[in-house]
C-alpha cells in the first residue's frame, strides 16, 4: 500500500506569517520514521483508529518536547521540584511553543477541591460577600471553607462528617477474648488488641453488652495511663487510648492516602458518613452563613445551578458589588457555553467525569491573556451530546482566534469539520499504524481513500425492523440526584439506548438507580482492570511450564523469572537530580524483562518474550489450547487486534478497558450487561464493530443497555430512553422512551433533532 501521504498544497491564510511546528524522524511508540508539518495559529486535528500513532505525535512527542525545553529554562533548584520528562524518540522538533496539556485525566484534588475552586471563581465570590454582604463575617477568607476563619469548625469545612459505627465495629453479645473488637488489627492476640485485653483494666470473659457504665466509656473513649505491650522482637509501655479514640486519630484525622489500599477500604466498613449537622453541608461556619447578597447567603450560591447563578449575578448593579459580580458572571457564562451549566459550584471536582473536568480545564484558559500558546486536546468530545459538541467547536475557534495553535486528538466529524487542517495516522493500528496517510482539510478528507475517508462518507441507516422484547425491567419513582420520580421500564432481551444531553440523569439512572435495583446486572465500565483480567497470560504461562516441566512463575517477569537487573522491569531509569531522568535498556536481559534461563524454554520455537511481542491473531498460531485460543480470539473480536499480549494494562484507555471487559462477556447468555459510553476513544470504523458485538450478546438472550450520545448507536437500538429536555434542574424527566424511529419523528426531543440531521437517515425512511 502507498503510505505517502495526500497533502494539502493551499497557501496559508492572507497576512499569515506564523511557521510551522516542524517534526523531523519520530520513532516513539510505533511511529514509523515520521516527519511532519503542523501549522501554527491553526486548528489541527489528528485522527485515526486506536493505536494508529495519533497520541505518539502529539502528546509523545510535540507536548513532552515543549513541556521538556520549558523546564530547561529554569534554574536547577526549580528544575528538581517539577515533572521530569524524558527526550522523545525523534530526530529534532523545531518552532515549538508553549504547550498547555488539556487532558481526560481526573481533576484529581480531594473533598475540599469543587468546581468553584478549580476554576477560581468561588475566590470572586469571596470578595462579593466581603464587600458587599450583611452582616459582614469579615474579609475574604471569613467565606473560605479551607480557612479556618470560614470553614465550620464541626466538619473542617468538608461539609459532611463521618463516624464509627460502634455497631459495625463491636460485636457486643462477645467478650474481650472472643473477639468483640472487629476493627483492623485488633485481632485477639495481636499486639494491638492486647492494648486492651492485657491493661487489666477489663474482664476479659464478660460480654461487652454486659459491661458497666464506667468501663464502656474507658473501653471506647478512655486514656490517662500506659499499658505495656509485648511485641514480636520487644516490650514497649503504650499510651491507652479507647476504641473510638484510637480508629478516629488513625483514620478520621489523618491524611489516608498514605494506608494501604486494603486498610483503607477495611477501615470504610465500619464507618458511616452522614451530612453536617452544624451547616447542613454547606461547610462554612454560622457568621459565613448569616451573611445575605442580595437575600441568598453564600450556601444559596453554592448549591444553585450556574446557569441560575448567572441571572442572580446580573441583579447585582450596585458600584461596590457590580464589578465584583460581573467578573464572577463572565466566568461562568464560560462555563455554561461549554455546556456545563448543569454544574454548581459546590461540586466536587471528585465526582466529575473525564470530559467534565477536561472542559473544566479549557475554561480555565479562556480568560488567559496569554497568546502564542499550543494547546493540546485528547477527545475533547468524550460524553458531549451532538448539540453541545457544536459549542465545544466554538470554544477551539476562539483559542486559535485569540492567536493560538490547538492540536486535538478526536474522532468525532463535528470536531473535524471545525479544523483548519487534519492528520490522519494509519493505515491501521500497532505494528500496522504509524504513518501519516493524509494531511489537509477535512473536505478533502472525505474524499480519500483512508479508513477515516471511507468510514466518514458511510452512511449508517436507522434502524428498520426491532426486535421485539422478551419481558420488562421496571425503574419506579425513581429520584436521586436530579431525577425527577421517573418511572420507566426497560425492555429485556433488546438493545437499549440510554440518550440525552450532558446532565440530564442519564448515568445517574442507569449507573446508579437500575443497577440498585438489579444487582444482578454486569455492569462493564472503563475503571482500572486487574493485570490478569483476561486470563490469557496466565493461560500462556502455564502452557510454557507444562510444555517444558518447570514453574509457571518463571515465566512471569513480576515472579522468579525476572531479571535481576532490572526487577523484571526492561530498563533502567536512573535519576540526575537537576537534569533530565535517562532511561537505559537493561545491559543484563537487554529490555526482554526475564534472565537468561527463561528465554531457553520454548513453544513451537517462541519463547516467552516472542509471544508477549504477539498479538492475540499472531498468537492464535502458536498454541493449540482450546481454552486459550478462546480468550485471544475475544480480543481480536473486539476490535483490539493491534494490542500485543505484554502490553501493561496501566497504558490502556478508559475504550479499551471497556472492550478488554467486553471480550470476557461475550460467550454469555441470559445476562444483563449495563455500558456507560462504550464508543469513548473509538474511531468511526471501529464504532461499527462494535455495535456488531453488543448485537452478538442481545442475539445470544441477553439485555444490553447503553448510556450512550453516539448516535451511530442510537440508530442501531432496538428501544430508546431519551432523558431530558436539558441537564441539571431542568433535566431528570422521561422525554420519550420507543423505537429509534418514534425518536426521529418526536418534536420536542433534542436528541431526536440531531438524529434527523444525520445523513444516513434518509436511507431508513426510504426502507421502512
């Protein structure tokens, strides 16, 4: 196949006289030997099937390089307490600008980090209230939850407390001896429970219920004198502290990141979190909360929706207090343009989705007086209805016109149509990707002869004849969050398409109130899976030690078969304080991870390093277990043929989790399979494919149902949920619920007028 790229030949735009971002050889990750021009002061979009390369280019290469002369040019003191990146496989990078990364990593933070912190604008609140409330509380941290001046001193400014349940924790009809305590370790006979069975403070053999008035509260609240404690290696004279004391000091009180994960989650059992009493979660102390702008206290503002926020703000016209309101309804109106004015400020950032916190992220840049920047995109579409990814178009088109360059890894046409210039990465994907096939604008681009090219002149028909449902699963007065006491049913033995825009309740039905109410549903989401969830390196390990008698842990570079080099790792990283960190292939296995012993055991002639450079399909040809084979031809049918087998799982994304999950289902039947966004991070020709699979588990007896904005999906259920008519207050309400062609005729559904724009449409009215 010819890989030399069509190029777009028009000159640049009149009175242009910015240069391009010049790449010259890249090889990281499966680029083939890639040069490349990006223009700058353009939108750029770069597409391509999963694993084509799309992300090698910009954040691999373009980004870290940026990122890593940036760092350059401080001095070495500040260069140690920043990130360190490492020199990307590439030849030379030239004309490069400052990058900004604007990805679907988590916000991150903790309960004290919300929507209005993030984006700064709960700051400008502060200075309204300062200013302008009565009575006044004082300056502008007297209305900071994180300062002790305005947080609520019962919850710290967390708005929630949480407490032991003794319940949980006790087992009151036992003694001291048989084990009463069932916190984490206070096992009897550890030495953390002879802090209390040997203080001789207590009758070890009486029942707790048992005990009197003065030795409950020792037991669960006491202290004043030491007990001594023997322990594996040495005796040491302890401070007593009861129970509850105890449990709360270790895991109330402290920072918990530093637990394990177990004793985390251990310790989550026997606590139970309620909202403040003392600010009804509001988290500001009772002076904070008695002040009044314009009748609504700092709460009020807190909890309304930004888009009532904004009308609040524009009542505000006072000289003090107008400026300071303007400013704060500037930013939200930003935010509310991007479709997020579903949101509060009182959210926290903890709890928003990937795409969420990703537009989050590109508002913080807008009200930037900075120009010349690059800003890098990773799908910025991901959980954007068709309407608001028109909104997002517009939020790129202003950073490029505020004198910008902005590169977008997408898959979405809406995206595409809105670039300057676009770069598709193929032909394929892995070993068979990492080339530029096509540069130039989109028209172009849906005239070539590339997958992208030939998936976007596709057009995908609605659907005609449904399949009828076998029974009903019904959701009745349904109401959390914004839901307004839906009651709905869900059709068995269908597809199912769960529709609607951004905020509407959508996740919150399905995610949260369907499968409340049908625990037996196998819900299949995009969170972190286990090293080994699909089984088959375990398969293939075993296959090796049975095929050559020895320890399957040999041949596992996390057990005995890891070289000693490198703890199983392939290379060595070595760090040069003030300097970039060097990373060098092990000199002992050469980057192949295991010693030399392993690498002499063979099957059909591969050794283990081979077949962890395989793919599933080239796998397929060398072991004949049935069971196995089974387990790799899931992974190829579901659309993840480009992955080889030793690929860490860590540097999946949230797809192709999903599918990896997906794979495991798929020889099913007689079960529900709930998905939130099973088409995130798929490229259009992939989306296909997998709407084959989910059709394949329908056929086989089982229910799916999708939460899903892809209206390639929607057009391929056999039933629709459509939530709405917007997010937030005025979504959570049932719009329709039918066939996708009840949709496409429905009035009022703004998910239905996306679906009667979509070109392929027309053909299903002709044929049905």
């Amino acid at each position: 196949m010819d890989l030399i790229p069509e190029r777009d030949t028009e000159p640049a735009a009149p009175g242009s006289a910015q240069r391009d971002i010049v790449i010259t050889g890249a090889r990281e990750n499966n680029l083939r030997d890639v040069s490349l021009r990006v223009p700058k002061g353009r939108i750029t979009v770069f597409t391509g099937v999963s694993g084509s390369g799309k992300s090698s280019v910009v954040f691999d290469t373009i980004a870290v390089e940026s990122q890593r002369q940036l760092n350059e040019t401080f001095t070495s003191f500040l260069r140690n307490r920043l990130p360190k990146y490492e020199r990307p496989h590439v030849e030379s990078v030239e004309d490069l600008s400052v990058a900004i990364v604007i990805d679907q990593k988590p916000l991150g933070g903790n309960v004290r980090s919300t929507v209005g912190t993030a984006t700064d604008i709960w700051s400008v609140i502060r200075v309204l209230f300062s200013r302008c409330g009565t009575p006044s509380a004082g300056g502008a941290t007297a209305y900071s939850f994180n300062d002790p001046a305005g947080m609520c001193p019962e919850c710290d400014g967390v708005g929630r407390t949480v407490h032991l349940d003794l319940d949980r924790a006790i087992d009151w009809s036992k003694s001291l001896n048989e084990g009463a305590l069932l916190l984490p370790g206070l096992s009897v006979g550890s030495w953390e429970w002879s802090l209390y069975g040997g203080s001789g403070r207590f009758d070890n053999d009486l029942p707790l219920a048992e005990f009197g008035e003065e030795d409950r509260r020792l037991l669960l609240h006491g202290s004043g004198f030491t007990v001594r404690v023997d322990m594996r290696t040495a005796s040491a004279d302890m401070r007593f502290e009861g129970v509850v004391t105890r449990f709360e000091r270790l895991y109330l009180k402290r920072d918990t990141a530093a637990l394990s994960e177990k004793r985390r989650e251990a310790a989550a059992r026997f606590t139970v979190e309620r909202v403040c009493g003392a600010c009804d979660g509001a988290r500001l102390n009772a002076a904070a909360l008695a002040t009044r702008v314009d009748g609504l206290s700092p709460a009020d503002y807190a909890r309304l929706e930004i888009s009532e926020l904004i009308g609040v703000l524009e009542r505000i016209d006072d000289p003090v207090g107008g400026p300071v309101a303007a400013a704060a309804r500037e930013r939200l109106e930003r935010l509310a343009g991007i479709g997020l004015g579903y949101l509060n400020l009182g959210r926290e950032t903890t709890t928003l989705s990937g795409g969420e916190g990703q537009r989050l992220k590109m508002v913080r840049h807008m009200g930037s007086s900075l120009t010349g920047l690059t800003f890098v995109f990773d799908e910025p579409s991901v959980g954007l209805h068709p309407r608001d990814v028109g909104r997002l178009g517009d939020l790129l088109v202003r950073l490029r016109d505020k004198g910008n360059t902005v590169l977008v890894v997408e898959h979405d046409p809406d995206v595409m149509a809105v670039a300057d210039h676009v770069v598709d990465m193929g032909p394929r994907a892995g070993s068979d990707g990492g080339h530029v096939v096509f540069e130039g604008p989109y028209e172009r681009l849906r005239e070539a002869d590339t997958l992208t090219g030939r998936s976007l002149r596709r057009r995908t028909p609605l659907k005609g004849a449904v399949r009828t449902p076998t029974g009903r699963l019904p959701v009745r007065g349904a109401d959390l969050h914004n839901l307004k006491g839906l009651d709905v049913s869900f059709p068995t033995g269908v597809l199912t398409a769960v529709t609607g825009v951004a905020g509407s309740g959508k996740s919150t039905l399905v995610s949260r109130v369907f499968t409340a109410a049908y625990p037996e549903a196998v819900v299949i989401d995009q969170s972190a899976i286990a090293a080994s969830y699909v089984g088959a390196l375990d398969a293939i390990r075993r296959a090796f030690a049975r095929e050559n008698g020895v320890d399957a842990g040999l041949f596992s570079f996390n057990s005995s078969g890891a070289c000693g080099g490198c703890a199983g790792r392939g290379v060595i990283s070595t760090d040069l304080a003030f300097m970039d960190p060097v990373t060098t292939t092990c000199p002992e296995c050469e980057g192949r991870r295991f010693h030399d012993e392993v690498l002499q055991h063979r099957v059909a002639g591969r050794s283990i390093v081979d077949v962890l450079e395989m793919t599933a399909a080239e796998a397929e040809k060398v072991f004949d277990d049935r069971a196995l084979l089974r387990k790799l031809r899931t992974l190829d049918e579901v659309g993840l043929t480009y992955l080889t087998l030793g690929q860490p799982l860590s540097t999946l994304s949230g797809g192709e989790r999903q599918r990896i999950k997906l794979a495991t289902q798929l020889h099913r039947t007689s079960g529900v399979y709930v998905l939130d966004e099973p088409t995130t991070g798929l490229h259009l020709a992939d989306t296909g494919t997998l709407v084959d699979l989910l059709d394949r588990l329908v056929d086989a007896g089982n229910t799916v149902i999708c939460v899903e904005h892809n209206l390639e999906v929607v057009k391929r259920a056999d039933w629709v949920i459509d939530l709405g008519p917007d997010g937030g207050r005025r979504g959570g309400e049932l719009v329709f619920a039918g066939t996708p062609a009840g949709l496409l005729a429905h009035p009022t559904s703004v998910t239905g007028r996306y679906l009667r724009r979509d070109p392929g449409v027309g053909a299903a009215s002709a044929s049905g």
